[in-house]
C-alpha cells in the first residue's frame, strides 16, 4: 500500500491563485462561527470532536445553524457511492447560501476529502479546502490561505498521528457516553473497502492517554465510554513506537499493551463505568479479549463482529482472510465463554463481485445459525482504487444486489424480533441516556447488550442506572417499567 506517494503534503493549490474568493470582511473583533456537519462512522464523529478542539482553540466558538456560520466544515465519508452523493447534494445547500454571503468558508474534511483531494475543488465550486484526516492539527493554516484568497488542501496521511495529546469537545452529548478513538487507520485489506486508502496505515494510540481521557469523561459524570477502532483487536502499543505526538506516553513502563489489557485498564477506572467497543474483526478476536469481558461486568456485553458474507469463495473474494468455519468457531467461542447473554451484531454486503444465488443462500444460512441481534446490510458499492474494482467485475445486477439486500434485511428483522420477544417479563439493567425521540414523558437508554428500552420518565433522570422489567418490544426497541 503507498498511498503516502500520491497524496499532495499541503499544499496551495497555485492554479487556485487567481483570488476567486474574496478576502474576508470579518469583523477582527467578532469571534467567527463555526459549524460542523458529520457523516459516516463513529470515528468521523469522534474526529469531529477534535476538529472542534483545533478550532476553538483558533477562537472559533460553535453554532449549529449553518446560515449562521462563517466556516461550515463537512467531515465526510466515502464508504459507498451514496454516502459521496449524499454530500454533493448538501453541498448545493452551501453554494446557494455563499451566493447571498460570499467570504463564507466551506471546507470537506474526512474520507472523501482524503479520496478526491484537489479533484474535489475542481469539482466542485463551492469549497475552498480540502483536508483528510491525518491533518486537522493544520486547520489553522488552511483557514488563514484561504483568508488570503486562496484555496487551501492537506491529504497527508501520516503513519503516526493519533491526536492523542488533543482534548476532545464533546459535541452534541448528553452527558453520558462518549467515543475514545484507541486507534487510526486500518492494515488490512478487504478488496471491497475504501477505508485504508482514506485512513492510512493503522496505528495505536498511547494507552495511557486513553485511560487519562476516559478518567476524565468519567470525573465529569460519564457514564459509558466506547473504545474504537477498525480493527480495535489488532490494537497494540509498545513504549518505543511512542511518537513525538504523544506526549503523554508512559515510557517508564515497558510492556506491549494488547487490546485485552486496555480493555481491562479502562473497565479498572469504575465498576459503574461501562465499556463498549468496535469494530472487532473475526480474524483477530481472541479469547483473551472475551475472558476479559467476562471478568468485567461493565465491559458491555456485547460484540461487533461483521461477517460481510457467509460463503468462503465470496469471503476469500473479499480478502477477509477467514472462511465460514473460522467465523463460526469464533461464534461458538463467544458463546461458550461469555453465555447466551452476550449479544451479537454484524455488517452484510449483498451482491460482491460473482456472488451467485447459492452463496447469497449461504450468507440468508450462517445468520439461520448465528441469530444476530441487530445487523447493519449494504448491497455492495464499488469503490475506484480498491481491489475488486480493479481485479473484480461488479457483475450482479442491481436490481439482484437489491433483491438480496431486502432478504438479508427481512431475515435479520425476524431473528431481531425474535431476540427482543425473549426479553419480555426479564429485567434488565438500563443506562438512562436521554429523552425518547417520540415523548418528552418517557426515557430511553441501552442494556448491556446494547438493546434501546423505553420506559415512563416518572422521577427518573438521565445518567443513572435503572432495571427496567421489559413489557413489550418490536423489532428495534424493548420497552418496560422500570421496577423498585
Ligand atoms: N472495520 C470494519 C468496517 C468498516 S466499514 C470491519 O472490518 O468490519 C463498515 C461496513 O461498511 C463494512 O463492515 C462493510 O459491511 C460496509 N462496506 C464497506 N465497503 C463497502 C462497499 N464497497 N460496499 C458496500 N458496503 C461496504
Ligand atoms: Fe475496511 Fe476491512 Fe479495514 Fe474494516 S477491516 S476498515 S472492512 S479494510
Ligand atoms: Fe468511516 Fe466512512 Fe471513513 S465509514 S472511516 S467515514 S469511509
């Protein structure tokens, strides 16, 4: 992988030069307004935290009005064609506001910056800088070429970036549960996925700053935190590969820190401190991760573990680097070390390269056997650069990719359902997270298998624990009363 060589190291773009943009008419004493726009996965929106923290730090306070702002930043995502296409139509909405307010700044941050980087302003108009997400410590830079009338790009995608000596600002949150990003990039090489090519090579962030960050989340009434990653079972840290960038590292102490102990060390901070994480990958998931879950009650009871496809031709298509029986040992280690109680959730692609009927048929059989408790399911977008799209022909019509999908989802709903029914008349202990969506007098918050319950306000206020004897459900919610 040398995605490094083609990326351009910050650069102004000298084509850009000719002062299309009009210096900016701030006022020098207003602070300037800035709002943030988030799409794609939880590491986006934990990188958006951080972009935050850069930018406040610049003097930028937040609104979350784009016709207030003078600097609208999108951190975007490039997994599938739709996610591309759902940010070019936003980025109408933003053309038409620069008509009526022309030293607006727009700027696209994340995985499509890091995919299309100058093409994007080629492309489009509207936008005057491109960073990805190895580069957001060079915001302030970009912002003042722009200042200066000039468009403004950084795609360098480093080997050793981690943020980790950057507080995050917790956007948008209740309070209660936060994204610790334990880890950058991702080394494997699944041929369908766009991710090492927008995230660079995977790298592990100093383990003591990740318990500092989530000490300090828990000091300030958190009570949940996930750890995340791509690939969060690959995580590992050695004192010696400590960066410049991180400051806070430990070097005193020098033991490699696997995923297991991390794990263990943040469970240490609170026993009434729960702990997620994700994504887990089936190739890397070990037992010493699941005995440690089992130690931990707080470490939720709960497993990402995408399977993509449940036939070993597709699956060695895919370069997941396990087959189906690989996959299923790993379930049946799951269920022999943590119960029947840990839940189990994964990520489908319907219609890859050459899947035909049968090998659909084998991915509709392995959820028969593994009874997933929720699922996320794609049909599968080809992505320019990655492997299938230039070794694999997108041969399965979409109307079959779509066909597909729609029985992947319709078993996934049935084994949901079936999952939830088993919950009714059992208690359950819940962390109250918020208001319910639909009624200001009810409450909502996840059990420890990451199950939604919604049950009557009553007294009962967001931040703590309840048991909540579970009455009813559908397919995505249970709801209940919550019981003395
Ligand atoms: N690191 C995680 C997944 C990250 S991307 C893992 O390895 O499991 C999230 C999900 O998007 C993937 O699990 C996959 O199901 C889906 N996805 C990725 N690339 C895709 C593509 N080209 N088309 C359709 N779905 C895709
Ligand atoms: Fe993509 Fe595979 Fe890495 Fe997940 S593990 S981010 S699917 S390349
Ligand atoms: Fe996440 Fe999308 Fe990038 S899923 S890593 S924001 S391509």
């Amino acid at each position: 992988m040398h995605m490094e060589q083609n990326t351009l190291i910050s650069t102004n773009c000298s084509a850009e030069k000719s002062l299309s943009k009009p210096l900016s008419t701030h006022h020098p004493q207003l602070p300037r307004k800035l709002y943030i726009e988030n799409y794609g996965c939880q590491m986006n929106f934990s990188d958006s935290e951080i972009v935050a923290s850069i930018m406040a730090q610049q003097g930028f306070v937040f609104t979350n009005q784009h016709h207030e702002a003078d600097l609208i930043l999108i951190n975007t995502c490039a997994i599938r064609d739709k996610a591309e296409q759902t940010i070019r139509n936003r980025l109408l909405v933003f053309n038409q506001q620069k008509i009526s307010q022309p030293d607006l700044i727009v700027g696209i941050l994340g995985c499509m910056a890091e995919r299309l980087k100058t093409q994007l302003l080629e492309e489009e108009k509207v936008v005057d800088l491109v960073a990805g997400p190895d580069a957001y410590r060079d915001l302030p830079r970009l912002i003042s070429q722009v200042d200066q009338g000039y468009k403004a790009v950084n795609t360098f995608l480093s080997k050793e970036e981690t943020y980790a000596d950057i507080a995050p600002i917790r956007l948008h949150s209740s309070g209660v549960t936060a994204f610790i990003s334990i880890m950058r990039g991702c080394n494997n090489m699944c041929s369908f996925c766009i991710v090492p090519f927008t995230r660079g090579r995977e790298r592990s962030r100093d383990p003591y700053s990740i318990v500092q960050e989530a000490k300090k989340l828990f000091e300030a009434g958190y009570k949940e935190i996930t750890l995340l990653g791509q690939n969060v079972d690959s995580y590992s840290w050695h004192p010696s590969v400590a960066s410049a960038t991180d400051p806070l590292s430990n070097k005193a102490n020098d033991q490699v820190i696997h995923f297991s102990q991390l794990l263990a060390m943040v469970a240490e901070i609170d026993p009434t401190l729960r702990v997620r994480f994700s994504t887990s990958h089936p190739k890397d998931m070990t037992d010493a991760v699941l005995y440690t879950m089992k130690r931990y009650p707080n470490i939720c009871k709960h497993i990402h573990l995408p399977v993509q496809s449940g036939n070993s031709r597709i699956l060695a298509l895919m370069n997941r680097t396990y087959d189906r029986a690989w996959y299923l040992e790993r379930i049946q280690a799951i269920r022999t070390i943590l119960g029947p109680f840990c839940a189990i959730s994964s990520d489908m692609i319907a219609g890859f390269c050459s899947e035909t009927e049968a090998e659909h048929h084998d991915t509709l059989s392995l959820m028969d056997e593994v009874q997933y408790d929720f699922s996320f399911m794609f049909y599968y977008s080809q992505r320019p650069g990655t492997l299938a799209a230039r070794k694999y022909p997108d041969d399965v019509p979409e109307t079959v990719k779509k066909r597909r999908l729609s029985e992947i989802i319709a078993k996934q709903r049935a084994h949901a359902l079936m999952h939830n029914q088993k919950s009714i008349d059992q208690v359950h202990q819940v962390l109250i997270e918020k208001r319910s969506k639909k009624s200001e007098a009810f409450l909502q918050g996840r059990t420890s298998q990451n199950k939604i319950v919604v049950f009557p306000k009553e007294n009962y206020t967001i931040g703590h624990y309840v048991d909540v004897h579970i009455t009813n459900c559908n397919a995505a919610t249970l709801f209940g009363t919550v019981v003395a």
